[in-house]
C-alpha cells in the first residue's frame, strides 16, 4: 500500500470520494485537476486548464473532461461520470474504481468483469500539453475503448452553455482530431499514440452541476460540447497514450516524451516529499521570466505570498535554481523598477509589490537565504537592493506605508486593505486594520536590523549606523504601543487599541531580531498557544472574541466576513513554530513534531499531497479555499526544517554531555 493510495471502498462511496482533488501543474502555469474519481465538482477543474495570455489573465478549460467507455461483445461500460441534478450521477463509473494512487503520477485501476484496465496521467514540462496513457492489464476477449471528449473553452470564471457559436468540426490530423471551439481560443489537438476511428455525432450535454460552485453560491450548471468520439482496438498488454495540446504532434513520439517525463517524477512515499513535489507546482515560467504562484487553482504570482514562500519553495527543497530564477532573474528587475517608480506598481507582472509588508517579506526572504548561505554571500548579492527599499520606507517614498517619527510604520486599512487579511465588502476592508499594525512593525524592526548588519558586513559602517539608529527607535516605540502588559495589540490608531488576540503578534516573537524581551515574547507565545492554536495552524482571531466565526461556508458574503475571523490559516504554523522554540528551546521539539502530525493527516484529505489555504477553527479542521497553497505548504517545510535542526542541535548536545 502506497502513501497516497485509495481503495475501492472509499471510492465508490461518493461522499467521501469528491470530497477528494488532486492538481497536477506543468511548472508554467498549465494544470490538470478532478476529484479522484474524475467527477469535476468545480468550475476550475480540468483535463487541460491554462492560461491564455491573449484572451486575459485568467486560466481556460479547454478540455473538461474524457469519458471513457470499455466495449466487449458489444457491451458498453462507461467509466465516465458527472453530476446531473439532485444527486443524480451519470454514468456511473465510478462503481468500476479498484484503486486510486499518487505516490508518482494520478493513476486510476479500474475492473470491468474480466477487463482490467488502468490510466495515468501527467502534464508535459513546460508545455501545454496532458498525456493520458492506458494500459490493458487483462482481458480475455478482444476489447475496444471508446473516449468522448468534453470540450468547454471557456474562462475558469465562467461557466458555458449552448450557443450558436460553437464550432462542433474536428478536422483530421494524424492519429486523431483537431478542433477550434471559438475563433478566438487557440486550436486544441487531440491525438492518439495508435491509429483510431473517429465518429462525428455533436451533442450538448446540458446541466452538468459543479457542487463545489453550488456550495459557494456561485453558478454552478455548465452545457459542454461532446463532438464526437474516438475508439481503437486494444490488445492485453498493451498501452495507448492520449495527447492533447494546442499544437500538433508526431505520435510516434508519444511514448519517448512519456518515459522522459517519467524520469522527471519523484516518489511521494512521505510528508516531506508530498510537500517537495507540491512547492515545485507553483513555479510559473514565462520565457524568460519565472515566478512562484500564490496558489491553485485561481491564484496569480503576488509579491506578499512569493517572497514568504520562495526560501521553502526553493532553497528549503534543494531548489537553488528557481531560487535564482525567481529572485535573480526576476524579481529584482520588478523591485527595482518599483522603487524607481511606485506607481507604476500595476504595470508590473508580480502584483501587490505595492502593499506595505510586501518589500518587508522581500528582505525577510533574503535573510533566510543568508541563514543557508551566509550574510557575505547575501550581502555581496542583495545587500543594496536591501538598502535601497529600507531608504525608500524612510525617504517617504513608499506610496502606502508611512515612517513616522517614532519610528513605526504607519498605513492606511480603512479605505484598501493594508495587510493579508484583505477580505472586501461593498469595496471596503471587512476587517479594516490600519495605523500602526503589530506584524509589519514587527518586520520593519526584524528588516532593519538585518540591514544593518549586511551593511557592516560590506564596510559601510556610516549607513549600518543611521539603519541600527532607526532600529533602536523603533524598538522603544514597538514596546511602548502595542505591549499591554499581557499580549501585542494587534492595531493602534489614533488613542484605539485594538486588543483581539490574533496570530499577527506572533511575529513580533519569531523573527531573528525581535523587539520584545525574553517575558514578553513568553507571553505571546503562550497566548497564541492557549487562544489560537489548532492541529492545523492559528486561528485568526480567539474564540473568545464576538467575532468569531470559525467556519468558512456560506455565499460569498458569509464566506468574506468568516475568512479571516476565525478559521485557521496554516502559513501561520511557521512563525509559531520559530518563537516556540525560541521559548521553550530543545524541550520544544516534541511538541512540534505533534503538530506536524496534524499536517500529515492532510496528505490525504481534500487535494491530496498539498495543503489548502484555510481551514475551520473548530474540529473537524475541515479545509477550504484554493486546493493547494503555497504559503501553507512553504510554511509547513520551514517546520519541518527547523524541528531537523533542533534534533541535530539535541542530539550533537546529547554526545557532548
């Protein structure tokens, strides 16, 4: 039994099994994603789903689903299946699942009498491209396949039905068919590795109901385009490799590209590997360019989410590469050309760089790179672009973040969100944090203290000297404003305290140079502790507080005033882990190696290997939002590196007693 496998059991009953993802991505943005049983249950999911820069910035489902039906003696089985109605599934194929697993790629086994049959799947890297390969494992009497394809060409925000403009026509191309849906989406080829027949019979399949989108309030009924099908004989033993891509390819190369991709795919058998492989879905490149997405499904590259994820994401995963990538090639030409001109923040590709903790988290990234390869190294080679943002904050040049002259940060939260809880109602601020706010104050201190430092480091004593200054200033002033003699103040504006016990003064304990002393950040982690803590990461807000809404359900509305008052969000783990064991030192590895094993149990559940974005504040912790976070997974990973550490700091202390 595999890691990430799934029996018959649980997959037939489909309560369990739709409650069940999995994504695959191509490392550029393309990604396929379905439940385990191939039911599509959201608007976002998938056989092939990319972006179209041409069209928008959104991803576009052009092939939705392919249903697969086994013939013999004239029988037809259809392994397909999809939503119609009051729980009403059709076809039923779902009844034929022996088995389901991950550990390399998505592969299903299903069992038609004496007809064994599996399929796998897997994005070509870096192109547009999803192989489905199947192979016939038994049969006992000549077998057939027929394969219908669901086309929808469609944004991953909307939802088709039938129209008039639908171009039904698949012109031939060798070992298959190809077809333009709407003149304005690219071509999309459909081939096989072996000669098949294909028949031209369109039809509509109206209604199809996505559950996922019903639950959400959304419009959730989608007509999709079937116009035809496609079928070839098979002999046992044997395999056939299903492309489709928006070019053309010599099927004879079919199987070659297979075995080379293969050779790319790494066994998910732990915790550690899941989360490995999940961190590398996230890297977007484009040309020449690359980034590291927010998220899946309906994410795009945002500075906020890149900068805290990059360090796991990269480095913590034995990625120095993307690191460089992303970073080197990439980012720095974005944030110089925001600190040359910040208002052009919307015209540059990574967005956000304009939120006041964004270039706050750029610096915090260097200083881990500086954790893996020293200060020299990162002073040598991000040491003035480091400057350049501290002088920008305290030049005034920041366009919504303010240096005041006590030395705090100050932003405006009433009018535009201002820090990550950033739900919106009616175009304002749900929870509307503003003035002097204790996590970007908390890395206004860290960043500068750090800077400092790499500016000693690369002789430029006068302006390590003015930066130390400003620390100090800020330090007194952090204390003075947001300690209240029990925890951190979570906002202060004007003579308003705003006392919620919330995860943001978590970070005023974790970072390397915190303002608060030893007590005080006792204090805080023991609050967090006892107010905030679940086996998924921190609440965002105490249960004891009046707004406190632990589940994340609803319509949009409901979902936006829970999402950030109560529900847990896991990239918070990292922080509490860092100033736990900053607190408790070696006696706290123990503890957090149980809670890992909080997170381990989501290797299974919802997108399997990944880790959601949110999930609720009370048990069950049940997980919601987009199916696999980067910030979740990279904050995970940071744990998991820092309890390794601790265990070889324990244990090299162990051998000198």
């Amino acid at each position: 039994m595999g890691y990430l496998n799934f029996d018959k059991a649980l997959l037939i009953n489909l309560e369990r099994s739709l409650s069940k993802e999995m994504i695959r991505t191509n490392r550029a943005g393309v990604y396929n994603s379905s439940t385990l049983v191939d039911c599509n249950t959201r608007k976002y999911h998938g056989q092939l789903v990319m972006p179209l820069p041409e069209l928008g910035d959104d991803n576009y489902v052009l092939l939705s689903s392919l249903d697969e039906t086994v013939i013999q003696h004239g029988a037809e089985f259809n392994l397909g299946i999809h939503k119609y109605g009051e729980q009403t599934f059709s076809p039923n194929g779902h009844k034929y699942i022996r088995q389901f697993d991950c550990d390399v790629i998505a592969r299903t086994t299903y069992r038609v009498g004496g007809v064994v049959l599996t399929k796998e799947r897997l994005l070509v890297s870096f192109e547009p491209r999803i192989l489905i390969r199947y192979t016939l494992l038994e049969a006992h009497s000549p077998t057939t396949l027929r394969f219908r394809p669901f086309l929808a060409f469609r944004s991953v925000n909307q939802l088709t039905h039938q129209n008039d403009r639908a171009n039904s026509n698949m012109d031939e191309v060798q070992n298959g068919r190809v077809n333009r849906m709407y003149p304005e989406f690219p071509q999309l080829f459909m081939q096989f590795s072996k000669q098949c027949t294909y028949t031209h019979e369109p039809h509509w399949y109206k209604d199809i109901e996505y559950q996922k989108e019903q639950e959400r309030g959304y419009e959730y009924k989608e007509d999709l385009m079937v116009p035809g099908w496609f079928e070839l004989p098979m002999k046992k033993g044997e395999s056939v490799i299903f492309s489709a891509g928006i070019s053309e390819i010599n099927t004879r190369t079919l199987k070659t590209i297979w075995d080379k991709e293969m050779l790319r795919r790494n066994v998910r058998d732990n915790m550690f590997a899941c989360l490995k492989n999940s961190a590398a879905q996230f890297y977007k490149r484009e040309g020449d360019k690359c980034h590291l997405l927010a998220g899946y499904p309906w994410f795009k590259p945002t500075a906020r989410e890149q900068f805290f994820s990059l360090p796991s994401c990269t480095l913590y995963i034995d990625r120095p590469e993307y690191w460089e990538a992303i970073m080197d090639k990439t980012a720095i030409d974005e944030v110089e050309s925001f600190i040359a001109n910040p208002e052009t923040a919307d015209k540059i590709a990574l967005k956000g760089l304009d939120e006041p903790d964004a270039l706050l988290w750029f610096i915090r990234a260097i200083q881990k790179y500086a954790d893996v390869y020293g200060i020299e190294q990162a002073a040598q080679k991000y040491g003035q672009i480091c400057a350049e943002i501290i002088e920008m904050i305290r030049k005034q040049r920041h366009p919504r973040m303010f240096l005041h002259s006590n030395g705090l940060t100050w932003v405006d939260g009433l009018s535009r969100p201002a820090t990550w809880m950033n739900a919106m109602e009616d175009g304002r601020p749900i929870t509307p944090r503003t003035g002097y706010v204790v996590e970007i104050n908390a890395l206004w201190y860290n960043d500068l203290c750090f800077v400092s430092d790499m500016l000693r480091t690369m002789g430029q004593e006068h302006r390590a000297d003015l930066i130390s200054y400003q620390s100090e200033l800020c330090k007194s002033a952090f204390v003075n404003t947001f300690w209240n003699g029990v925890y951190l103040d979570d906002y202060v504006v004007d003579n308003y305290h705003d006392k919620e016990v919330r995860p943001n003064q978590i970070w005023a304990a974790a970072l390397p140079y915190s303002p608060l002393d030893r007590k005080q950040q006792k204090a805080v982690v023991d609050i967090c502790t006892k107010e905030l803590l679940t086996p998924r990461g921190l609440r965002t807000i105490s249960p004891k507080s009046g707004e406190y809404r632990p589940v994340y359900v609803g319509g949009e509305q409901e979902r936006n005033h829970n999402f950030h008052n109560g529900p847990v969000w896991p990239w918070t783990i990292m922080a509490y882990a860092n100033a736990y064991m900053r607190v408790y030192k070696l006696s706290g590895i123990g503890f957090m190696e149980r809670m890992l094993v909080g997170f381990e149990v989501e290797m299974s559940e919802l997108c399997i290997g990944t880790l959601n974005e949110i999930y609720d504040g009370n048990p069950p912790y049940k997980g919601h939002g987009g199916m696999s976070y980067a910030p979740s997974v990279a904050a995970v990973i940071s744990v998991m590196k820092t309890v390794q550490e601790k265990e070889k700091e324990k244990q090299a202390s162990e051998q000198e007693q």
